[in-house]
C-alpha cells in the first residue's frame, strides 16, 4: 500500500501548477479570461462574416450613428466615421493589431531581457558589468524618444512599431532576472551540477532558468496592457502604425476632431481597447495575487 500522503501530494506539486490552480480560483481571472475570449474571438471571426472593408471609403454612408441611436442600423451597429467606415469592423481590426504588436513585443523583450539577465547574473565580473552598462544606457532612454528616433527613419508599420516597443521594455526584465539569477547561482543544485562537470550552458538554462523565468513571466501578462497603451499612444501622436491601417492610436486621433457631432468615431475605439486592458489586467493581476501566495511575493 502507497504511503503517500495529502501532504506529500502538495509538496510534489512544482510552484508553477499551484500558482495556475490558485489563479483558478480567482474569480476576477475568470472574468477577465471571458472578456479577453469575447473579444478576441469577435476580432478574429467577425471580419470573415462580413462583406464590410475596413479601408474602403463609403462617402454615402458617414457619420451613421451607432444602432442604439436614431438613424442607426444593425449593418453598422456602432456607427460610421467620416469617410463612411465601420466603426466596430475598424475597432476589431484595431484590437487585432494591438494584440499582434504588444504580445510580440512582450515576448522579444521577455526573451531577450532574460537571455541577458541570466548570463549577467551567472557569470559576473567584466560581463556582468558590460552588460548592466548596457542596460542602463537603454533605461536613461524615454520611449517617445527613442520611438521618434527609429519611426522617423524607418517608415511606421507593424514591425517597426513592435521593434520600438521591445527595445523600451527588455531592460527592465535584464535586472529582474539577473538579480534572482545572483542569488540562485549559489544554492546547492548549482555547486552540485559544476562538481558532476555541466557545462555552464547547460547549468543557465536547464537548471536555473526553470527557476527564475516562471515568475517573471507570470508578470510580463501585465506588459501586454503597458505596451498596449504605448502602442495607441504612439498612434494617436501620429508616428505609429499609419493609415489606412487601423489601429485604436489613429482611429482615436481622427475621430477628436469629430467629438461633438460624431463622439462614436473616437468612443467607441477606446471602449474596445478599455475593455482589452480591463481583462488582461484582471488575469494579470490574479496571476501576480496567486504568485505571492504560492512564492511569498518573492520573485
């Protein structure tokens, strides 16, 4: 007969699946996880049900109030803009975008960033100290500034946009990893693993990668909602992703000039990219509630 126990059934489970069963639990995750579903699933199967474009002018048919108001219809159910241009086939485009570009974005500074953080922290001496050199240098760096700097050479698309907002944000996950890193290169596992002869590679990122990386990641969901907003930002100051692409930035930055007489132009964009960072915030923020319970809030 098996003499495993409750208890020991716990402690076998690894950090990771504790952290997601008590994200489970959370109801504001699973709030936010419908929202996010809802509306990326909107986004992705809309534009393939409907015989509306997104770019294609339609003079005939601006400035059609959403279908709540008098003169709307259901065959633009959140209104026209003022070229005649579905305002919620252009707002799930939008989000589209924002999704493609922030979650990249995230993934190439995460990965980057950590790449580094785990050599700086292993390692030390002169590399540690180029490194950290390095990553002060893009800190002391504003992102307008450095979005102004590359978008004004290369033309604003997709790529360039996602670029801009990995090289803003890997720094931060650099010094995160390298300081847990500093302190996991001294525990045992580590010492034991250099005495069996592994080789440092093998060490960084089979042993202590496992360890350090979860966590973080768990907190690069937030950045999603960060690079989100700089994204719209970036747009609606006229160097992100240009037109006819649309995007929450630039659908927003057209539709102020019409706020008074056509509110829905600019509204109705910024709904949809609130509704986005709502839910991923909840998930976020679940996530993070449930690390701290699991890790005692050490990252």
């Amino acid at each position: 007969m098996s003499t495993e126990t409750p208890a020991t059934r716990t402690t076998a489970v690894s950090p990771g699946r504790r952290i997601w069963r008590t994200v489970y639990a959370e109801p504001q995750f699973r709030v936010g996880l419908a929202l996010l579903i809802l509306l990326i699933g909107a986004a992705l199967i809309y534009p393939h049900l409907t015989s509306l474009s997104a770019t294609k002018i339609a003079v005939l048919d601006r400035f059609k109030p959403p279908v709540f108001l008098s003169g709307g219809t259901w065959l633009h159910p959140l209104g026209t803009d003022q070229l005649g241009r579905d305002m919620f086939l252009r707002s799930l485009i939008g989000l589209q975008n924002a999704l493609v570009i922030s979650v990249t974005a995230v993934i190439i500074m995460f990965v980057f960033g950590a790449v580094l953080g785990l050599f700086s922290g292993y390692y030390g001496g002169w590399i540690d100290t180029v490194l950290m050199r390095v990553t002060d240098a893009q800190l002391a760096v504003p992102v307008i500034v450095l979005a102004i700097t590359i978008l004004t050479v290369q033309r604003p698309n997709v790529e360039t946009v996602t670029l801009v907002l990995a090289l803003s944000g890997w720094p931060a996950y650099a010094r995160v990893t390298r300081s847990v890193t500093l302190s996991e290169r001294q525990r045992e596992y580590v010492r034991g693993a250099k005495i069996l002869g592994a080789s440092d590679l093998r060490i960084i990122f089979q042993l202590i990668a496992p360890n350090v990386l979860p966590p973080i990641a768990f907190v690069a969901v937030l950045d999603i909602a960060r690079m989100m907003i700089f994204e719209a930002i970036l747009g609606f100051i006229g160097i992100g992703v240009q037109p006819p692409t649309p995007t929450f930035g630039n659908i927003i930055a057209d539709g102020q000039k019409y706020i008074i007489n056509a509110w829905w132009v600019a509204t109705m964009p910024g709904a949809f990219l609130f509704a986005s960072l709502l839910g991923i915030n909840l998930i976020g923020t679940s996530i993070e509630q449930a690390r701290n319970k699991v890790l005692g809030g050490i990252v």
